[in-house]
C-alpha cells in the first residue's frame, strides 16, 4: 500500500472523527436531524453522531435574552398619538419547540409583542398609560407567556422603554403641569399665612391669658398684703392698748400702795391742792371767762373730798385684796 493512500485513509478517518465528535459549549444545546427528522438534542459537553447520517440543524442558547422590541404607534382611548417601544426578556426553554413549533420565535414574540401593546394602549386614556406602565408591562408579559409555550420560550418580563407623545400633547402637558405646580404653590402660601395668622392669634390669646393671670395674681398677693397689713396693724393696736391699759393699771396700783404707806395721805392732798391751783392758773391765762367755786376760800374743804374719794378707792382696793 503506497503511502498516498495511507494519507488518504488517515486524512478521512480523521475528518470523520471531527464530523462525529461534537463539543456543546456551557449554556448551549444543538439539535440533531437524522435523514432530516429530529433524532437528538445535544446538552453542554462532548457529544458523538454519525456523519452523512446526522447533522447538527439547530443550535440554541439557554441564556436569558434581551430583545429589543422595534417602536411602533399607538392611538390611545382618546384618540391620542403615542410612540411606544420596549424591551422583552425571554429564555428558551424547550430546544426542540423552540426549532420546529414555529420558523421563527424571535419574529413570533416581536410581533406578538407589538399587537398586544397596541390593543392595550387603545383601552387606555393618554394620562393613564404614563400612570399604569407595571400594569401594561405585566398584560403584555401575560399575552406573550400564554402564546410562547407552544414556542418553547419562556417570557420572563417586559419593560416599556419610552413613551413620547406628539410635541403638541408634550407642550399641553408641561403647561398643564406648570399651572398645577403653580396652583399647589399657591395654596402652600396661602396654608402657610393662614397658619402664621393662626399661630399670631394663638400667641396673642396666650400673652392675654397669661396677663389676665399675673394681674389676678398681683390682686391676690396685694389683698393679701393688705390684709396682712391690717391685720399686722390691728395687732399692733390692740397690743399698744394693751400695754398702755396694762401701764395704767400699774400706775394707779402704784399709787394705791404708796396712799397706803405711812405720810401717803399728806402727799396725796399736797399733790390735789397743787393741780387744783394750777388748774385755776392755766384757766385764767386762756380763757377770758373765770369759773370760780361758790367759796374759793374754802380750798381746804375742796381738797377733803377729794382726798374722802381718794380714801374710798383705797378701801375699795384693799378690801378687794
């Protein structure tokens, strides 16, 4: 056997072996015809077919894929002009209705996608679609997972990516937000003076109310000053003639032990005879009218009934010792 055909046989062997063996990347999964029917699907690894046989028709990725969804417009309830695009999120989970439930899943979900954005953006009003995205995005989600099992995909979620209304609803609606955000500054102004008039009155009530009291309370302590005073005063009073009943008593006590000692008598009409005469003396420097006794030459019986009444009092006060 020459060596070209050696070449030959080994240069075959070998590329039958690279037709057989078929190494699947992490995350991949191929689909293998055999006489153009499905025979196999090949997992992540090294995997063997027969060359001529089988062939390798498809070729799938397990990953999660975004996909874009192309913008289109949509008339809302209110007959509004809007343009909407978005973003889908789906992964494949059936590699072999992915490869012959339908041509293609990719056209299929965008497709879908589109006509389900527009059937719910028409049941909605303009206001409405900027308010309710989670609420289109979940119904679209919903619509595309209910179709895409026959598919072998799994929708996983979407998202709107933009709405963009017409320039003339844009410029109408940042008016209409202008005017509103005027409005709530108007109405904070307005809280706020009415609060400020509010929190005037209150402080004012208060400062009258807190007067009121302090001038009640200085009534209170200034009566009762006075009163204390009055009191104090009284007392005073009532010990000042106390001492003076009490000076008095002495005195004429005084005077009652000195009658009775031994001479008293004698002192005592010494003493009435002189304020008798001077009496008479002070009488006649002030008044130009003299007041005389019936006998003025009897002052010596004048001054015995004094001392009689003198005399009687002392009796009295010893008998009442």
């Amino acid at each position: 056997m020459s060596f070209t055909i050696i070449l030959t046989i080994l240069i075959a062997i070998s590329a039958f072996i690279s037709m057989a063996l078929k190494v699947v990347p992490q995350q991949e999964v191929y689909i293998v015809e055999r006489f153009g029917k499905y025979h196999a699907t090949l997992t992540a690894g090294l995997n063997f077919i027969i060359p001529v046989f089988d062939k390798v028709a498809y070729k799938h990725t397990l990953k999660e894929i975004p996909l874009d969804v192309p913008s289109q417009v949509c008339i809302t309830r209110d007959n509004t002009q809007l343009t909407v695009d978005g973003i889908i999120y789906f992964q494949v989970t059936d590699p072999k209705l992915a490869s012959y439930g339908t041509s293609n899943f990719i056209v299929a979900i965008t497709q879908l996608a589109q006509t389900t954005l527009r059937s719910v953006i028409g049941r909605m009003e303009l206001d409405k679609t900027f308010e309710e995205r989670d609420d289109i995005n979940i119904t679209v989600v919903n619509a595309l997972d209910e179709a895409a099992v026959s598919w072998g995909v799994k929708v996983l979620r979407y998202e709107i990516k933009d709405l963009v209304p017409p320039q003339e609803i844009l410029r109408s609606m940042q008016a209409q937000i202008t005017a509103e955000r005027e409005k709530r500054a108007r109405i904070a102004q307005s809280e706020g003076v009415k609060q400020e008039q509010i929190n005037l009155a209150s402080g004012q009530r208060e400062a009258e109310i807190q007067k009121s009291q302090g001038e009640a309370q200085a009534a209170i302590n200034e009566s009762q000053g006075a009163k204390v005073a009055q009191i104090n005063r009284a007392e005073g009073e009532a010990e000042a003639l106390r001492l003076v009943a009490q000076a008095s008593a002495d005195a004429i006590r005084l005077v009652a032990a000195a009658i009775n000692e031994p001479g008293g008598n004698e002192a005592v009409n010494l003493k009435v005879a002189e304020q008798y005469v001077e009496a008479f003396a002070k009488l006649a420097k002030t008044n130009n009218t003299l007041i005389m006794p019936a006998n003025v030459a009897d002052i010596g019986s004048l001054v015995s009934a004094g001392m009689s009444i003198v005399k009687g009092q002392s009796n009295l006060t010893t008998s009442g010792k």
